[in-house]
C-alpha cells in the first residue's frame, strides 16, 4: 500500500490545525505556529469592561473601532500574523485588507493581549513582532506577573521600556487612539 505525504506550508498547517481546534487561536509569530487556549471567563470580563469603556469615552464618534479576534498582518517573516485579543483601528480598517482575515498593521492604533497559559507569546515575540509592525499602543495585562504593560511609540522597529502599572493604580490608555480612557489595574486583571 503506497501512502502519499504532502508537505504542507506554514499558512496551510495554521488552516488545519485552526479547524481542527475550534476556540483556539492560531497565529504564526516569527515563523513558529502558536495556539492559544481559549479565553477564561476573567479574560473575557476584562475585555469586556475595557470595551464598555471604550463605548464610554465615544469611540463610535473618533474614527476608530475596537473589534476582537480580528488578524493582524505582520511585516515580520512572509507568513506571519496574530490575532490580538482586542484591537483598536481605523474604523476604514477594511480598506487594509491584506489576505484572509488579516488586515495591514497601519490601521492598529493598540493592541491588547490578556495572558493566557502562553504568556510568554504576549511578552516576547508578540511585543517584538508589534514594534516591527509599528503598532503605535500595545498593551498587556499580564495575569501571570499581576501588572500591566504599556508599550508606545515604537522606533526603528522596537519599543521603549514599557510603562507598568501594579494594583491600585490606573492605566490610561493613550489619548492617540482617539479617546480618553482610564481603567483600574485591578479591574483589568480580575475581570
């Protein structure tokens, strides 16, 4: 009995392995597929209470939209892309389109991980891959170091050191993606 192999692409293995695991993200980070668990219920209460938030302060009415789970096309290596937990564009963020679900990084203004049992995707090759992409705001609540990071202003492919923001403070997200909001970390964290 002969049995015929195929070798399949990156992109193609990404395909199957995201049907075959329904809830799960798929992303291809410099060059290594990842998949990620899906959410918790505190994962998505703080999504939640993040996009509420951004109801609040009028992002309708700025230009731009929040939208979860939607592809984000990186310059990084030719199959790259991520799917952040929640993204702040262009509300014209269509008009990027680059291929299936994934749209070019110059309509991301932030992005937001909330770390999952993969966290450290979200606090190495994730904040890499953005600065490359150029993502002006991304923003981390990192679950697993109870904190939240905020990376700005990436130059020549890299960010600063973040901001960090501990229990009993407030973050604010930058007044550049169109809005002013202001959460507590702990709501953030504990959803």
């Amino acid at each position: 009995m002969a049995v015929l192999q195929q070798e399949l692409t990156l992109g193609e293995a990404a395909d199957q392995l995201a049907r075959a695991l329904p809830g799960h993200r798929v992303e291809i980070l410099q060059g290594r597929l990842t998949v990620t668990p899906p959410p918790d219920g505190s994962h998505g209460l703080s999504l939640t209470k993040l996009c509420r938030a951004l109801e609040r302060a009028g992002i309708a009415d700025s230009g731009a939209e929040w939208i979860q789970g939607v592809g984000l096309w990186l310059p990084t290596l030719p199959a790259d892309f991520a799917i952040p937990d929640l993204s702040v564009v262009d509300d014209d963020f269509r008009d990027a389109y680059v291929t299936k679900n994934y749209y070019a990084p110059n309509v991301f203004r932030l992005v937001v991980e909330i770390t999952s049992s993969n966290w450290s995707d979200d606090l190495g090759p994730k904040v890499e891959c953005y600065a490359q992409a150029g993502i002006p705001a991304y923003l981390i609540v990192d679950r697993k170091h109870d904190e939240i990071l905020l990376y700005t202003e990436p130059a020549g492919g890299k960010y600063p050191d973040p901001q960090r923001f501990k229990r009993g403070q407030d973050v604010a997200v930058p007044e550049s993606i169109g809005v002013r909001v202001e959460l507590p970390v702990d709501t953030l964290l504990d959803g």
